[in-house]
C-alpha cells in the first residue's frame, strides 16, 4: 500500500463494491462539500433540469458566511440544470440553497437526505447542513462517502455533472465561464489531471481539511477512493494520496482478498417464510462477538449452501482481520 496521511481512506471497485483497501473507514469526520453528493442523490430525481426558477430573497438569505458560491442572484431566472452545474463545479452553496428551497426547504432536505443515507447502508452519515457546511455534530465517513459516490455514478444526471470540467454559469447580460474544483479532474494549480478520472466531489473547510472523493475507469474498472483530511503535503495532498489509492487499486484489482462491501450494511427485505429457516441457521452459525450487523451477515451469505456459508464464515473473519 502507499503511504498515506490521511485520517481515514477507502478504495473500492464502483461495480462489484467490494472495498479493496481502507483505513479508519468508519471513522466520523466532517465531510465538507463532498456531502453534497448525497444531497445530490437526494434531490436530483426530484427537480427536472429543464425547470426553471425565479431566485427569491429568502433562498439565499442564510448562506453562510465565507461558503464557497457560483454567483446566483435575487431575481434572476435559472434552469435547474444550471443550478447544479454550479453545485459540481463551483462548489456553490448558494445553489445549494436554491435546489434546497425547491425540494421542500432547508430542514426537510436535511431529513431526506438522513433517510436516503440509511437506506444505502450509510450509518455513520449526520446530516444537518446539506451544503457540508461545517457544523458541529455533523460527519460522514470514508465508507459513508464512497458508497454515496458509487451510487451517484448509476444516475447519469449525476455522472454528467459530476464529470463536466468546464461550463458556462448565467450572468448579467452573458454567461461567464466555471471550472470544477476537482483538481484531478482538470489539472489546475499543477496538479497532474488523472487518466480515466470521472470526478466525483472534493471539498474543504477549516475544520474538515481536504476531502475528497474520486472514481476513475480503466481497462474496464471502475473504482472510487474516498480521502479524508491529508495531514502532511499541503492542500493538494488529497489529490495525490487519491491518486497513489488509485494506481495501487488498478494494479491489485484482482489480485488481493476484498476486506468489506459497500453494499454490505444496506438493509435487506425481511425473508419470506421459505427463507426463514435458512436465515435462522445462518444466524445462529454467525452468533459471535463480530459486532457486524445482521443485516451485513445476511447479505455475505445470502443464496450461498452450507459449505458455501462455512466458506463465506471464514472469510468474514480473515476480513477482520484485514480492516482491524
């Protein structure tokens, strides 16, 4: 593995969602805007791009003080579509707001989005201010993270935005150009731009540091890392300890044992009567002090016969091994 700084990372491949490799992955920290992807995932299905939208005084009144913005305006008329460019690639929290405002206001987006978060299995997500805007006793997770990326990737309105590195933002009289502040994605400020990168969300503030996650494709892998708060190498690190994580997730993809699944904490359907029997000798062979879910358990071992269920036992326990 190379060697890191950062408090806590993950890499994982994107379509099987095995985590190939982490480190403190549960580990609740502030997310800074990379939270805004799962705002993302929790209100772009329910705001056309081709809607548009009069900005009121009220939807930008609490933008908070020293947010990153794109430039929206009171009174000025956008397309939905514009607001979340400027969301992706501005980092603007005053987009944020607006889309807020549209899905039901500030504190019910808050609440879908915490709902949203269970759903995916993203336990060590709280959410209270989805523009990531640092407030206190809000975290996510380098699992958290990743699995709100991966899950972003399956919806092309977020792929698009997600990946777009330049883009024209509307302005008194004319357009004027934004760029993503995904470094590795356009290479700005020096920072090599990565091959196959797709974006997905970086982020910072002065309490959550450099935060970022990243998914790249090559030679049909996808994978997504997850960085979270670099201690050493200035603001930029996160961009190379992201990129040391993918070149080593390239070359083991294959070769090494996964040690977790992005997919492994999502709540499963109740059994039906048939599956009973199967899920309460599942239970009762998997009764120890692992401290996983049962939900967790259910979903290594769904499906699988008896030595399958031995097998996949064993296994369970090597990948604690591995994360601890």
């Amino acid at each position: 593995m190379p060697e890191l700084s950062a408090l806590s990372w993950l890499v994982a491949d994107a379509g099987s969602g095995q985590v190939l490799a982490a480190s403190e992955a549960h580990r609740p920290l502030p997310p800074a805007s990379t939270l805004k992807t799962l705002f993302a995932l929790t209100a772009l299905p329910r705001l056309p791009g081709g809607m548009q939208h009069t900005v009121r005084y009220q939807e930008l009144a609490d933008v908070a003080e020293g947010s990153s913005l794109v430039g929206v305006e009171e009174g000025h008329s956008y397309r939905v579509a514009d607001l979340w460019r400027g969301v992706f690639l501005s980092s603007g929290n005053d987009a944020v707001h607006v889309l807020a405002s549209l899905n039901g206001g500030w504190e019910t987006t808050a609440h879908r989005m915490q709902a949203n978060a269970r759903a995916m299995g993203a336990l060590d997500t709280h959410v209270l201010s989805p523009d990531g805007y640092d407030t206190p006793g809000q975290v996510s997770s380098a699992y958290d993270l990743a699995v709100f990326g991966r899950e972003g990737l399956r919806n092309p309105d977020f792929a698009t935005y997600c990946s777009t590195a330049q883009a024209e933002f509307p302005g008194d009289g004319s357009p004027y150009a934004i760029e993503n502040t995904n470094r590795l994605l356009t290479g700005a400020d020096g920072v090599a731009p990565y091959p196959g990168l797709i974006g997905i969300k970086n982020g910072y503030t002065s309490n959550a540091g450099n935060t970022l996650v990243a998914a790249a494709r090559r030679g049909g892998h996808t994978l997504v890392v997850t960085v979270m708060n670099p201690q050493t190498g200035g603001g930029f690190a996160v961009y190379e300890e992201a990129r040391a994580l993918l070149d080593w997730g390239f070359a083991a993809n294959g070769l090494v044992d996964p040690v977790g699944s992005l997919d492994g904490l999502r709540p499963r359907p109740k059994p039906t009567a048939s599956a009973a029997p199967v899920a309460a000798a599942v239970s009762g062979a998997a009764g120890d002090d692992s401290g996983w879910p049962d939900t967790a358990i259910g979903a290594g071992l769904a499906g699988l016969g008896a030595a399958g269920v031995a097998l996949a036992l064993r296994a369970r326990g090597r990948s604690r091994a591995a994360r601890d």
